[in-house]
C-alpha cells in the first residue's frame, strides 16, 4: 500500500531543518541545489531515457523517497539539453493523457506550487496542527481513492504527490490528532475534525434546467454567465454581510466553481453555523414534486433584495438575451407556468400563438403590456411585480450544493490540481476582474509543460545564472494565477500573524518574505 | 466555577468539614427568585438519597415525555397540552404571581429546589457519552422553552435582565441609518419606531440566520426584541452543552462511593431513544421470501416513500445518492442481504455497465450495510433505516430527486394524484389525508392509508383477537409499515409466532 511506506520513513525525514525553513526565492535555492545535484537530477525533473524508465516502472523504492531531501520545490530545468526535453506526447491531447502518470509528475515537481498551498492551509509558515493534522484524499489514475494522508510539511506533502501522481487530491479538515493515527486511539470518538475553511461550490449541472446552449458535462462562454453571477452574490454575501475577508475563488477545472474562505472565524464555525450559512444563501428549494412558486417572503430580505440589483443587468443580458430560454412555443409554456393569472396566462398564449416568433427579450416584455391592458384576474399590479421578481431570481440566483459546506469533515477539490477531463489546471479566479475570466483560456497540463520547454529553447540567450533564477511555473501561463495565490495567502498570514504575535517567540513571520 | 461533586452524605456520620480542604465553604440555602432558572449553579445542600432518586425520576419522566412528543412530530402547543398535567404531577413549577402577595413561599421555594437539584442530578447521568449529552440538552432546551414561553410576561422580562447576557442595544443613529433593511428583514412589522434590535455576534443567532428572519451585517445580526426567546433559548443551549462537557470531564475524578453511581447508571440507561428502539430484530421476517427478484411484487406491502423511490427507480433506471441510501437502508431493514441488495441495484441500473456500476455504486451500498467503512461503531451493522422523524426532518429533496415523504414533500395535487396511482380511490380518504396534511400530521396521513388499505386484515386480527393494540400502534417507522402490510396480508401464511410482533 503506498500510504504504509511513507509512515515512518517520512516522519522521520521530517525532523531535518530543510523542510521547515526551505526559503522560496528562487536565487538562493537554485544555486545551492546545483551545487549538489548533479546526481539527483535524474531522479525526479530529467526527461531523460533511463529516469523515464524508472519512473514509468511505478514501484516506488525508499532510495528514490530520500533522494530529494535537499530539493527546492520549483527545480529549474535548466540543466536539461533542448533535445531530450521535447514534449513526449503530441499537441492533441486525449483524455486518458492528462492522467498519464508521467504527466503528472512532471507537473507536480515542476508547476504545483506546494508551498503557498502548505502556508495557506498551514496560516503559518512553520508546520503546525493546522496542516499536519489535515486530511488530504488522494484520487490515483485508476480511479482508486485513499484517504486519511497527512504530511507534516510541504515538501513530503511533494514527495508523496510525485511518487503517487494522483489525478487529484482533495483536501478535508484538520483532525484532533493526525489522521494516520487514527486506529491508535482507545476511543474512537476522540477523533474527530476540528477545523476546517468555509468551503462552497457552485456546478453547472445544476442550471441544467434554465439554461439553453449546452447540458450536462459541455460549458460555453454563455452559460458561464451563470457562475459569474453566482460568485457575484454569494461573494457580496460573504463579505458585507458576515465579514469575511479571506475568501478565495478557484475555478473547479471544467463548469463551475469553489470558494474557500480562510477567516479564522469561518474556520473555527461548527457544523451548525455552516448549515446556517447554506440556508441563508439558499433560495431555490423547489422538488420537482413540490409546491410551485418560490414562495419568497415580502417585502424581501436586504441580501435578496442586493441580489436582486446585481442579477438584473444579467437577467437581462446574460439569459433574455444570450440564453433566450422561452423561445420556443414549448418553452414558452415554462413561463406561463410561471404566472399564477389564468385571465393573463390565457391572452398571453393567444397572443404567442399568432406570433410564433416572438423572441424571449419581446415576450418578457408583453407580459407587462398584456397586464396593462388589463388582463389581470387574480394578482393585482404589485403582485405581478413580486412574481416577475421571482421569476428573474429563480434564472439568476446562485445554486449551490448546500451539501458541501454544512459539514466540517467535507473532502473537496485542492485548487490547482488538473481536471482530468479536461487537463485545465484548477487556478484561482481574480474576484477583482471576474468578467475577465476565460475559463477555456485556462491553461492545461500539458500546454504548461510545452511553456517550459519552449522557454528553455527561446531563452538560449541568457546565462545560466539567470535562466535559474526563473523557476518553472513563472515560465508558463500559469504564472499569473501562482502570482495571485501567493499574494492571497501573504495576505492571510499577515492577518494571521497578527493574532499570534506574543504567543509565538519567533513572532511567527519569520523566513518568509515574499 | 462549578463544583461537580455534590455531597449528599445524609446517612454518613456528619465529616468535620473543618478538616477537609474547603473547611471554609458554608452552604448558604439557594435562594430562587424566578421559577426559571439557567443551572448556572449547582446545589450545594444535602439531600437524602431518596430525594436524590426519586427527584431525578420525576425529571426523567417529564424529560422522556417530550422526547416522545418530539419524536412524534406534535405541536408545540399540543406538545405543552400533554405535558401539563403530568408537569403538575412530577415538576411542578410556579411563578411568584401564583403566590399569595407575590412573595417567594416555602412552597414556591420547595418546587425550585427540586427543579434544580433533579436537573443536576441528571446532568451526572446524562454527560458520559457525547450521544447522551447531545440528546439531554435537546430535551432540556425544549423544556426550558415550554416553561419560558408559559410564563408570566413580567416576570419573564425579570428573568431575562437577571440574566445579564449583555445583548447590546442598537442606537437611535444607527437605528435611523439602518432603517429600510431593518424594516425589510423583520417580517411583520410595519414602522421602524415600534420595534428595537440588538446587535449580536450572528453565531449566536444561527437560526434565525439560517431563515433570514434578521438583518445581518459585517458578522453581526440585527436581532428584534421579538426575537429574543430564540436568543435567551441558544444561550441557554449552548451554556448547558459547556456545563455538559465540563461535567464529562470531571466524571471519572468524582469522589464517589458507590451509592450514587447505581443510581446514574440505572438513569440513563432508562432514557431510551424511540429511535434507537429499532432494532434489526423489530423488522425482520422469518421465512418470507425477500429477494433481489421479488422486490417489485413485495412493493405492494411499501409505505408511498419508499413506493415512490421504487417507482421512479424503475422508471428512470436510477435514482439520485439520497433516494439510494433512503431506499437501500429500507431493504436493508426489510431482511435484504448484502448480497441480494448489490444484485437488485446493478439489475435497476440497467442501462449502465458493469464497470461503471462497480466504480461508482457497489461500495456505497456496501458502505450502508456496514460492509466496508472505518467506523468501527458500526463495523458490520451499518447505519440504522431512517425512521419517519428522520424522513421528515433532514435532508428536503430537490430538484430531480425522490427521497423524502411525499406527503410531505409532494404539493396536495401530486400528492392526490400519486395516491390515486397506487389505487387509493376512497374520496374520504383523500381528504383526510388532505387535512392532516395541512394540519402537518404527515404520519398520520401515512397511517390513514395504511388503516383503509389492509381495512379488511385489521379488522379480522382485532375481531379474533389475535393482535394487541401494542402491534397497531401509530406507525412511525416505514419499516414497521412494511412488516405489518406483509404480515396482515399473509395472516394465513405464516407460523403462529411469527404474528406476535415487538414494535
């Protein structure tokens, strides 16, 4: 079992001063690992022949786990000859290649930024309970899924994913006691989660039933739309409304999106605050068996009525114009359904029955002139108001899986992991510039691995010092959202060093500069 | 700080309490100013060990009664009806207008103690393991908020400023400032000068966070005066879950000498769950033939949820994460083996192949069973069917799925309709199916149906005399609903034991 061979050994090899204080400017590291890696470099970053070969073979050998002890998380490539460092697989990719183990280890010795993901889950550069007792959930290619890893610092967490090359991993909460030890305790109920970041998730399958252009696994610039509006709301939610600052929105790698929110407050939230939270932002309950309606109460809530204001210009653009979704006179008998006024209901389908055409922009429009025209029976003009609002809300409001965040112990989706559908790397969404988002300009895998290797042929020019001084992901699109990353969780630390100052002797900032 | 060892040593020689370690401890006599109180301090007074049964006793008794009320989804004010007289019986509690001139009597005085030390005493029984807390303090908090909610409304404003919880009171600017989404957010009231808010921390609030009955704003809620019995409720929760966990703590360090742990043990283990009263043996049929195959004809004997998830099973070949584990727990509990329920859900599922129903299927169903799984709590049982409370409480389904009870869940008109589609045709039935409904009785809707549909069998087995009225108790288990179909139906069938059955 792989997770038995890296217990004691890792444990062990923890204890070296490298792991905790392995500083991130690239400068530094790089010389110091050319000084003595000549014989390593085979071992974990070389495309050549006879490492191919080793590391296609799978079986994982001690010496290959002990080998990287005085690595640098980002290894240069800079040793490597153009030659031998040509993509082995072609441009079209398939689906079955961004599991390739090969792949896979690549990208994570050479891209994954382990360690602003170890600080951010970690709120401290030095390794604490907070990462050490944290669940991670590898997914290996195959589809087999193991549980309970812990690590206690960044770079086992590597060694393990290298050696490993899971599809993705997941990441659960921090445990009472390390989770590898959790069969040592006489009482079961001892162990349990302790903390763990507010976490949401929005997928598009769930707009399945309002939108028009694609379903199921397919996604288009359109129907993106609709997470663009979710994060909106739910992160004007999140902010004015409970607080919370440190909120981080990461795409989920195909059609949708994940928050996660690090607020030592959020963190510390148990399974019925978090429940509380779910249903504060919930507003769609219906079953398909169930009543009709929302049932929204008047006058609306403040967050209803905020979200409201924010969905209206995309209601109007996004769905009525881009998704049209009463276009046909099949569709169009969703929103009659709609419209509790059978007097209204009746001169509307008369009037679409002639006009055939109608576009769903015209016939959201004839609704009010039909009303006008004094065709209201049983809503009087306030109420017609009140269900057109709901009617906009329930094409526009976020749609959340609730599931996901009421409980603590829940395992989702690390950001920057590769979607094995698609080979996009899971990157954070600048909230700032959240229009600009592209979700299909996303970077995949193998793409990135292709930057690498053209940047080490562009850049013949420069010297050797200076092509190390440049580490992997900075030569690829990837950088951008690395970037970002860092400067989120600098931010964070910053906060959460703030808290510890007088506890901590070191005062808890030290050797990180960023 | 609270003390958890109280000293009842009424048969033991009087101990020179000079000589113990808090030789300057004077007991002073607990002086109750209010009929409700927050336990937040223990008794300190000696009490003989009868007192110190009985009392608990009594509590118990009140204590389980709204358990069972709960857990048959009563009202609260059919909740309160109930108890009232049964109060009277064993808790009696009296405010300080039900004395002569308002003062505090020695009658008065008696009822508190007894309030106070039963409560602490249970506490003692009830905080060993995690599920007893958990289930004590619901059961206190509902009390608690049947005597807060009864009470005189002076003296309950007395009560509450007692407390001092420090709820800080927002001001006239900031009231003026906040106004429109003030006025929004409450639901109800017309004109900002009628009402005032406090602003508290939201976690103190959760549901009527949850519910978005209050104004919520950088982490703090605006919470109506109106509201504050759901606030004085959670604080009241939460101050006793702390009290819980301290006195878990302290338990094994008790000064104890076996007088008193007899008693605590026999206590709690007397307080059992209507839940955990459902055990696999309550279920289980001899020699009725459950297999993978004859599911679709024993449907017939299915209660409409679990009709429902079978019909919409074999509709769409499938069926959403909840409605497997709802249904598959239910075939569990109807005598399904392992075995025979893995082949009933790859033959349902079957336009999927085999690989696929193996990747994503088989392990959840094992995983239900008991089968796989790192809890060693439920290594090998699994976990238990959901019962109608459970049904009914967690868990609403959404869009596409078809778990739940449908009726609860189900609109009236699908609800009619689905019950003319598994042949309930009888109008009165209908509507009185519809009321309960709307008087949210749901299983009682569901024993209604049950009760025309196998009118027949019941009154046979009454008539004969072969049934007690303990086997045609309300049903509030839909595996109870599905032994009982079956047995009625098949009274010729079976050995004559097998009839005599435990609820």
């Amino acid at each position: 079992m792989p997770h038995a061979v890296s217990t004691s050994p890792e444990r062990e090899s923890s204890a070296g001063p490298e792991d905790d204080f392995l500083p991130d400017a690239p400068a530094v590291d790089t010389k110091e690992k050319d000084e003595d890696s000549n014989t390593e470099e085979p071992a974990d970053t070389q495309p050549k022949p006879e490492a191919r070969t080793a590391a296609a073979d799978g079986s994982t050998k001690l010496e290959d786990l002990f080998d990287d002890d005085e690595d640098d998380e980002f290894s240069s490539s800079a040793q490597s000859k153009p030659q031998d460092s040509s993509q082995p697989k072609p441009q079209e990719a398939s689906k079955a290649q961004y599991s390739e183990p090969d792949t896979l280890r690549q990208f994570y010795s050479r891209l994954f930024p382990f360690r602003p993901l170890f600080q951010w889950l970690n709120h401290s550069p030095t390794p604490q309970p907070d990462f050490q007792n944290r669940e991670f959930a590898f997914v290996l290619p195959g589809g087999a899924y193991i549980r309970y890893q812990s690590f206690a610092s960044a770079d086992l967490f590597r060694k393990q994913c290298i050696q490993m090359t899971p599809e993705r991993f997941e990441i659960g909460p921090q445990y009472s006691i390390n989770p590898r030890d959790r069969k040592t305790l006489r009482k079961a109920s001892s162990f349990r989660p302790v903390m763990k970041e507010l976490v949401f998730d929005i997928d598009m399958t769930d707009y399945d039933p309002i939108r028009t252009c694609c379903s199921g696994a397919k996604m288009c610039h359109k129907c993106w739309q609709f997470i663009i509006m979710a994060i909106k709301v739910v992160d004007a939610a999140l902010r004015d409304d409970f607080g919370f600052q440190h909120i981080l929105w990461v795409y989920s790698g195909r059609r949708g999106a994940h928050a996660w929110i690090s607020d030592k407050r959020a963190r510390e939230m148990d399974d019925a605050k978090r429940k509380s939270i779910a249903g504060y932002l919930e507003l769609l309950r219906g079953s398909d068996n169930g009543k009709k309606g929302l049932g929204i109460r008047r006058p609306l809530h403040p967050h209803i009525d905020r979200s409201l204001k924010i969905l209206n210009p995309y209601f109007q653009n996004e769905v009525l114009a881009d998704q049209d979704p009463w276009e046909s006179a099949e569709q169009a008998e969703k929103l009659i359904q709609l419209l509790p006024d059978k007097t209204l209901t009746a001169a509307l389908q008369k009037k679409w029955d002639s006009a055939p055409d109608r576009t769903s922009n015209q016939k959201w429009a004839d609704i009010d002139a039909v009303a006008e025209g004094g065709n209201l029976s049983t809503l009087s003009a306030k109420q017609l108001v009140e269900v057109k609002q709901d009617i906009r809300l329930e094409y526009t409001y976020p749609r959340l899986d609730a599931e996901v965040s009421k409980k603590l112990n829940h395992l989702l989706k690390s950001p920057f992991v590769v979607h094995p559908g698609t080979g996009r790397v899971c990157v954070p969404i600048d909230v700032r510039r959240l229009e600009e988002f592209d979700p299909f300009a996303v970077p995949t895998v193998t793409q990135l691995l292709q930057e690498i290797d053209d940047w080490d042929q562009k850049t013949g020019a420069l010297s050797e010092e200076e092509r190390n001084k440049v580490q992997d992901w900075q030569k690829t699109g990837l950088k951008p959202y690395v970037e970002y990353f860092r400067g989120y969780v600098a931010s964070l630390l910053k906060e959460e060093g703030k808290g510890k100052r007088g506890r901590d002797e070191d005062g808890g900032v030290e050797g990180m500069e960023f | 700080m609270m003390r958890t060892d109280t000293r009842f040593d009424a048969k033991r020689k009087k101990v020179d309490y000079k000589k113990t370690q808090f030789a300057t401890a004077t007991f002073k006599e607990q002086d109750y100013p209010y009929r409700l109180s927050f336990y937040d301090v223990p008794p300190t007074q000696e009490i003989s060990l009868e007192e110190f049964e009985t009392w608990a006793i009594d509590r118990l008794r009140i204590l389980a009664e709204i358990e069972a009320c709960s857990f048959r989804n009563k009202s609260p004010q059919e909740t309160a009806a109930h108890l009232e007289p049964l109060l009277k019986k064993y808790l009696p509690l009296s405010s300080n207008s039900a004395a002569a001139g308002g003062i505090i009597d020695q009658r008065l005085r008696n009822e508190r103690r007894k309030d106070h030390y039963s409560h602490f005493i249970l506490r003692l029984a009830f905080s060993g393991t995690e599920d007893l807390r958990r289930r004590f303090s619901r059961v206190e908090t509902m009390l608690f908020k049947l005597r807060f909610q009864a009470d005189d409304s002076r003296e309950r404003r007395a009560f509450v400023e007692s407390l001092n919880l420090h709820w800080e009171l927002v001001q006239e600017e900031e009231k003026r400032e906040l106004g429109e989404q003030l006025l929004s957010a409450t639901p109800g009231l017309r004109r900002l000068e009628d009402e005032n808010w406090f602003k508290v921390e939201w976690t103190r609030v959760p549901e009527l966070v949850e519910h978005r009955t209050v104004f919520v704003r950088k982490g703090k809620a605006y919470v109506p005066m109106r509201e504050q019995t759901s606030m004085v409720l959670t604080e009241f929760a939460n101050r006793l879950e702390k009290g819980l966990e301290l006195t878990a703590r302290a338990l094994p360090r008790l000064d104890e000498d076996d007088r008193l742990t007899p008693i605590l043990n026999h206590l709690s283990k007397n307080f059992a769950t209507p839940d955990a009263g459902y055990s696999e043996s309550d279920s289980a049929l001899a020699g009725a033939p459950i297999s993978a195959a004859n599911i679709d004809n024993l449907s017939q004997h299915f209660p409409l949820c679990m009709k429902h998830l079978h019909s919409t099973l074999r509709k769409n070949n499938h069926l959403k994460h909840y409605g497997r584990l709802q249904y598959t727990l239910f075939l569990k509990g109807i005598g399904l083996t392992l075995e025979d329920c893995l082949l009933f859900w790859r033959q349902s599922f079957k336009l999927i192949t085999d690989d696929q129903f193996n990747k994503e299927y088989r392990y959840n169903v094992r995983h239900a069973y008991g089968d796989v799984g790192g809890d060693v709590n439920r290594r090998g049982r699994g976990y238990a069917p959901y019962s109608c409370q459970k049904i009914l409480t967690e868990h609403p389904p959404g869009s596409g799925e078809a778990h739940g009870c449908p009726y609860r869940h189900f609109s009236v008109d699908n609800l009619t309709s689905m019950l003319q589609a598994t042949g309930v045709h009888d109008r009165e039935v209908l509507r009185g199916v519809k009321e309960d409904v709307e008087k949210k009785r749901f299983h009682i809707a569901c024993n209604r149906v049950f009760d025309w549909a196998h009118k027949a069998e019941i009154k046979k087995v009454k008539d004969e005399g072969t049934w007690g009225p303990a086997e045609l108790e309300t049903i509030v288990h839909p595996n109870t609903y599905f032994k009982r179909s079956y047995l009625l139906r098949n009274l010729g069938n079976l050995p004559k034991q097998d009839v005599k059955m435990e609820e």
